[in-house]
C-alpha cells in the first residue's frame, strides 16, 4: 500500500432508505463538492449503511472505484452491491503515538492486530532509520496499515530516553549495539549550539520531515545533568529512570526548533511536566507527543505536572497546535494513593483543551498496545462523551497523514472505512464488534473469516 493517495475520483452519498433508528437521514451530498474522475475498473456500491458524519450517523449508501469514494452512478451502474444491513461505517482510526512496529519480525502480528481493531494509521514519533526502512517497505504492501516515522530523537547525552533504548529495549530491538553506535540514528546527543545544525542535517538527509525533541523535568535539567557521573552511567539503568532522568537543555529548545523550520521540518516535544510544556510552547513547537500528567509517583511529581489556567491559555492560543496526551501510558507508576487525583486532573485538561478547540489525538506510547488502550482509558473514566471520543480516535489519522484526503467518507476521499455491528459512538463493546475493515475499497479484515 503507497503512503501517497489519488485523487482521480468523486463520491456522493444518495438511496436514503428508511430504517426506524435513531439516525438522522440527511443526505451527505448535499454538503460536499463533486469532483468528476476517470473510472477505472470496477466500481463497487455498498447500501444500507449508517454513516458517519459530522458526529452523527446518516443512512444511506456510497460508491467505490479505484480505492477512491466516487458519485453515485458516475461511473455507470455498478459491477457489485454490497447490503450492509443497517451497520454503523466510519472512517478508520489513527494512533498518534505508536512503537509497536519497529520489529520486522512482529510486523505481520501488529499489523493484523491494528487492522482488525480498526487502526489503519500509525505514527511512530523515534525511530531507527535503518530499521525503519524496512517497516515502510513491508507498509507500502497492500492490505496493511499506513506508517509515518520520526527518526532518532534529540536530548542530551545520556538523556531520555538513551537509558532506557539502549539498556532495556535494544536487548529486543538493537541487538549488540552500544549506545554509542545508536547515537545518530535512535537518538541524537546535543549539548551546545554548534551541535544543532550538523543534527538537523544528519536527520534532514536521513529523509526526517518531523523532528522528535525530549524535554524531561527541565525545572531540574542541571542538577539531574551532575547526577550522572560516569558511576552512574557504568551502572546502567540508574542513568534512565527515576532521579538520573533528564532531557535537552532547555536553553537549546527554542534555536532548536528554529533551525528544524528553517529546513522546512516539523518538530515534536516530549514534554513530562508544566515547565516542559511551557518551553515547548514558547519555542513554538508544532506538536506535543504528550501531556504532563501520564502518571505521577508521588506528591511532588504530581505537582510538577499540574497546569495552571496560563499553562492552558497558552495552549489554546498556538495555533496548530496537535497534542497527543498518551494518558493511559503508564498507570502503573502511578502511587495509589495519587489515583483518582490524577484522573480528575487528566479529565478536567482534555475536556477543557477539547471545548477550546485544540487538535487532540489518541496514542498510547507502547510497544505492545495500541490506542485501542487509549480510547478505552478516555471512555471508563468520562474524559469525552463517546461521540466526541470517536470524533477524536477518527481524527488522529488525519493528524497522521495531514497531506491525504482520509479520515471523511466522502467525494474524492480513499475509500478505508469501518464496518460495525453495533453503534460505535453509544458504547464501549461496540469497538468490539467491527465487521469489517476496508483499506481503499478492498476488504482487508472480515470478523467471520
């Protein structure tokens, strides 16, 4: 499957049916273009269908032809009628902060399992580019997911997440190789301004177009930076957790994020608390791999992390802003006691970032889940409404591929859509009952199969 798209064709949703639900039966043509097309092959139509639409459901039907939504009968009567039976489609989901498909070996297992939950685009925000060529080639492939890659991301030496990549995950991934033989390629040592233009250029001819920059507890940065003595280091994972971890200079953030504009590419925060969030912001960052607040291991971490209402404001005032919280990352680390306090507080941020407008997505930062785990984090614990939730799971893949006509089934879209059993966006187990899942008009996932 190519990670470019077509644009050859139009669409158009018409043969309203009448169905005693509660959807609404507007019809969808009326409020998009029609683009008119070439049709090539054979056009397929699919009927009796509850599509969504601008959070609602709309009954109807709409024609496929060469992987693209087209307008009904542009192409002539069609070669096949698919009945849906009054099932929910939708457009797919996106996970905005995906490491499960960094291993050539478990790429045909991840890949199924995210095509069958509905996933069919994935962003992975640090990445080894000589792995990672692999990955995209197996993704050019047709009847798999879609992968956009950030390539090693930038911190200092020794900083998140060199400890924890080089000591704990290349033992999966990066098989015999030292930390010093994955610098400049899973991450990128800066430790002054000269350092800056020649990262920017190695990841710039690596074929980078986003750049990924840690921020870990700055509030700290000199005093966790003297922590780690060459003791440390020689003891291993005492550099990578806990009171050793540390991220970029935060002096160097914003000349940082400068350059990388000046190359034309797009830069990408990991940010662990309120002080890390703010340098992101005023560096003018284009978007934040999480939200201060996945977890918090004691009282002090937990008020590191808390935003106050100028923290929010500032986020609401950068345009353009995409933000994906990764909440459910790790609840494990969490003290107990902190627990419910810190749901509250996770809660109270997206719900008042989603009414003020920012693009949020869903992402889950592991290497065995899934946003899949993201999104049931959000519904159990009230976040958003489950329309809103769906609203945003959809719209995290056109964070993704922001250059493609996805995520909207409609005139001139790619024809990947959901086929569900049960209404998605009332309950939970509906995510649980998807019939089927179509990747540019062909059927890439059948439950009964």
């Amino acid at each position: 499957m190519s990670l470019s798209f077509t644009n050859k064709s139009c669409f158009c949703l018409t043969f309203l049916i009448s169905l005693t639900t509660s959807v609404s039966c507007t019809s969808i043509e009326k409020s998009v273009d029609v683009v008119n097309s070439d049709c090539i092959g054979e056009t397929k139509r699919f009927e009796n269908a509850k599509i969504w639409h601008n959070k609602e459901f709309n009954v109807g039907s709409f024609d496929v032809n060469n992987g693209v939504f087209i307008k009904t009968d542009v192409c002539g009567q069609p070669n096949e009628i698919v009945n849906l039976d009054g099932a929910w489609v939708t457009p797919p989901f996106g996970d905005a902060h995906s490491h499960q498909l960094e291993s050539v070996f478990m790429f045909p297992r991840f890949n199924q399992e995210l095509i069958a939950t509905g996933i069919l685009y994935v962003f992975n925000p640090n990445a080894d580019p000589r792995l990672m060529s692999k990955i995209l080639s197996l993704a050019s492939e047709p009847g798999t997911v879609d992968v956009r890659t950030t390539y090693g991301g930038i911190t200092s030496k020794y900083g998140h997440p060199q400890g924890g990549l080089s000591l704990e995950v290349a033992k999966f991934l990066y098989p015999n190789q030292t930390r010093d033989q994955m610098d400049g390629y899973v991450f990128h040592s800066v430790d002054s301004m000269q350092q800056i233009s020649s990262t920017i250029d190695r990841l710039h001819d690596q074929g980078a177009k986003w750049v990924k920059v840690y921020l870990h507890k700055s509030e700290e940065y000199d005093q966790r930076k003297r922590l780690v003595s060459t003791q440390a280091v020689e003891d291993g994972l005492r550099y990578s957790k806990g009171e050793y971890m540390f991220g970029l200079n935060p002096k160097l953030f914003k000349p940082l994020v400068e350059e990388a504009h000046r190359r034309h590419m797009k830069v990408i925060a990991h940010v662990s608390t309120a002080e890390d969030l703010r340098i992101a912001i005023r560096g003018n960052v284009d978007a934040l791999g999480h939200l201060p607040g996945a977890y918090a291991v004691d009282r002090k971490d937990l008020d590191s992390k808390r935003l106050r209402r100028t923290d929010i404001e500032l986020l609401v005032s950068k345009k353009g802003l995409s933000i994906t919280p990764t909440f459910a990352a790790r609840p494990e680390y969490t003290n107990g006691e902190l627990r419910d306090e810190l749901i509250n507080m996770q809660r109270a941020l997206v719900q008042k970032l989603y009414r003020a407008g920012v693009d949020i997505n869903l992402g889950v930062d592991n290497y065995s889940k899934n946003s899949s785990s993201e999104y049931q984090y959000w519904y159990e614990n009230n976040f958003l409404n489950s329309r809103e939730l769906l609203a945003v799971w959809i719209n995290s893949g056109q964070f993704i591929f922001s250059d493609r006509k996805i995520g909207a089934i409609k005139t001139g879209f790619e024809a990947s859509f959901l086929v569900f059993e049960e209404n998605p966006a009332e309950k939970l187990n509906a995510i649980n009952h998807l019939r089927s899942t179509y990747i540019k008009g062909r059927e890439a996932f059948n439950a009964e199969n």
